[in-house]
C-alpha cells in the first residue's frame, strides 16, 4: 500500500469488510517480522455504543484482530486512553471493545493508568504515555466524524488518546490544533483503518450518527483527515490541525492527487439513516431512490453544513434528488453521477460532501 492510496470498501458487515480492507492492502506484509509488537488504537471517547457516531465499532477490532492471529501476529495489545471526563476501564466495556479483546485473548491497556515520558515534538515539549512508545507498530481505528472544537476529527487527533490525562487538558489551554499537529511528529501511524460507518454530524460524543456504512484505509494520516474533511463538507486547509501537519512535514493534503481503490459498492437501509431528529429534517430536503449509503450520507452532511450557514426553511423539500434509481431519468437538481440527465447535477460516485455544499450553494443561495 503506497503512502497516497486511499482503500474504500461499502457494506454492513463490519468485521468482514475490516478482514477484506486489511487483505487487499496487505497488512501483514507492511509490518513484516511476526514478533513485533502490534498496538490498535480505537477511539473511545467515552461510555457510547457505536452506532451513536462516537466511538469505534468492535467489529472492526474484532476483523483486525481476527486478521492478525490470522496471519501469525501474536504480540498484540489493544491501547486506548479515553478522554478526560470519562474512565477508560468503564468505556470499553460499555462499547463492547473490552468483549472482543477476551475473545482473541489480547489484552487491554488503559492509558490512564500508564506512565508517561516527555519528549521534544518539532520544538514543543509532549508526555506520552509508555506503552505507546513502546510499540513497534501502530494500527490506528479512528472514527471519522464532526469535532464541536477542531470541526472534524479522524486520524490525527486520535492520537490523543494515546497522552495521560494531564496532557489531554494541557492540549485544551493550548487550542488543541497546534499540540496535536506536534504530537504526530513523535506518534508515527502505521496503518490506518477509519470507522466511517456513522460518525457525527457535529460533536466527537455523537448523537446526530450520520449513516455512511464505509471503511476506509490510508497510510498517511494527513490525507486522511484532509479526505475526512472534504467527506462531511470542509476543505482540508481550513482545519488549523490540518493545515500544520502539512507543514511539519507529517503528510500531504492532496486528496485530488490520492489513489482510490473501491473494493465494492454499497447500498443503504434508509431506516438506518433517520436516527434522530436532526438527520431526518436534513433528510426531507432529498429525494432518494435506490442511493446508495456513502452517496446519500455525504449529502446529509452537506445539508447540515449549509443549515448550519444559511437554514434551509426556504428551500423546498424533497427538492435534491440521489440514488441509483434515478438513472437515465430526467429531472431538475440532482447529486451524483446517477443524475446526470439532470438540467442541474453534481457528478461523483459518491460526490464529496465539500463538493454537494458549493454546488448547492450557488443553486440555493446565490
């Protein structure tokens, strides 16, 4: 897998979507020697489920997992630390992750009770905790999804997890963006498998899961955030964190000059995607048939980013038409490369949300 790939593949069965990701890329051979020592890193902010866009699924930990012992890898641990107001031995068991680590007899290590060592990151003084350090590779699990603070969050910032508290709240008093770009210049990600399955609308805590049903695997953790940015409608160098790891020297933002390699195609469960009362009055703007999952989230997060600047209660609802079943039809506004015969269409399969936003801008608001 090459530093500028970026591996999709769609559906509803996590664990085996992890297992197929992680074959196609060819993990085991990246990491070479068996006896290394493998951390994964999860995100688990808190207390949550999954499926409420906060933290990452167990499935997908139980496909690495899987995967891995697979593969002969036996030095394995699972490593999280969660944030400050929450205890990481309750979070993990309430997500289900703890479960999954007894299944594959891998232990877990809360990062609230490690150690730490300060290091020098790019001119700026960081404690790490000890157990980080000591890995030899790093997978990491983030869920890509909206920060109230840094406006997304994905590769980079889960790093956080990997500080002792007091560091955590340091980072706070500092604006976060700076401290987390210096700390990936000490933390190096190996490997990165995004949760792209539900992540927020908004906030790291969920509560607005927006359905997308994607896992994505990247390489490079600054591309990933750049292409987490443009997935829920921001461009990459208008997230500060973003824009400084560039310049640190961490990766690269070129998400146009990126290598995708689709491994299927997707289709989406409607009920899934009207999980709460925000997303479904996105939803009434849209017009689906037949769309498919990561298509129609990505306009769901246009449409919030958009309610969000201007409000939507002068646009007509059911007025953006998306999905498959629009094929070879006529009509008047539509996202997606399936709407294509429109008078008014946004091509893409699936279009960015950052994308969806301008293009309907200039129909809507100017």
């Amino acid at each position: 897998m090459r530093k500028n790939d970026i591996y999709i593949i769609q559906g509803e069965d996590y664990k085996q979507m992890a297992v197929k990701i992680l074959y196609a890329t060819g993990l085991a051979d990246d990491i070479g020697n068996r006896n290394k020592r493998i951390g994964i890193k999860p995100n688990i902010l808190g207390a949550k489920k999954a499926q409420d866009g906060a933290v990452t699924h167990p499935e997908l930990v139980d496909g690495v997992l899987t995967y891995l012992r697979g593969e002969g890898f036996s030095n394995l641990v699972v490593l999280e630390g969660s944030w400050v107001g929450d205890i990481t031995s309750k979070a993990v068991k309430v997500c289900g992750i703890y479960d999954v680590c007894q299944k594959h007899n891998v232990p877990f290590v809360d990062l609230q009770k490690d150690s730490s060592r300060t290091l020098n990151a790019a001119g700026m003084k960081i404690s790490v905790c000890e157990q980080a350090l000591a890995l030899d590779y790093l997978i990491n699990i983030p869920v890509l999804k909206g920060h109230c603070q840094t406006t997304v969050t994905c590769a980079l910032k889960n790093s956080k997890g990997l500080i002792p508290n007091s560091e955590k709240r340091r980072f706070h008093t500092l604006g976060l963006h700076k401290p987390i770009a210096h700390l990936n210049t000490i933390i190096h990600q190996d490997y990165i498998l995004v949760d792209n399955i539900c992540g927020d609308l908004d906030f790291e805590d969920g509560g607005n899961p927006v359905v997308m049903n994607r896992v994505l695997a990247f390489k490079d953790p600054v591309l990933c955030d750049s292409f987490a940015a443009e997935s829920i409608g921001y461009h990459p160098h208008d997230i500060e964190y973003i824009r400084l790891a560039e310049k640190l020297g961490i990766g690269s933002t070129d998400v146009a000059g990126a290598h995708f390699i689709p491994l299927n195609e997707g289709a989406l469960d409607l009920k899934k995607a009207h999980r709460t009362p925000r997303v479904s009055r996105l939803a009434e703007y849209a017009k689906p048939e037949d769309a498919c999952s990561a298509c129609y989230g990505s306009l769901i997060y246009a449409l919030g980013r958009l309610e969000e600047k201007y409000g939507l209660s002068n646009i007509e609802k059911g007025s953006v038409c998306i999905g498959q079943g629009y094929n070879g039809k006529s009509g008047r506004l539509g996202v997606g490369k399936c709407t294509r015969c429109f008078d008014k269409s946004l091509g893409g399969c699936p279009p960015k949300a950052v994308d969806i936003v301008g293009f309907l801008e200039k129909e809507w608001f100017n």
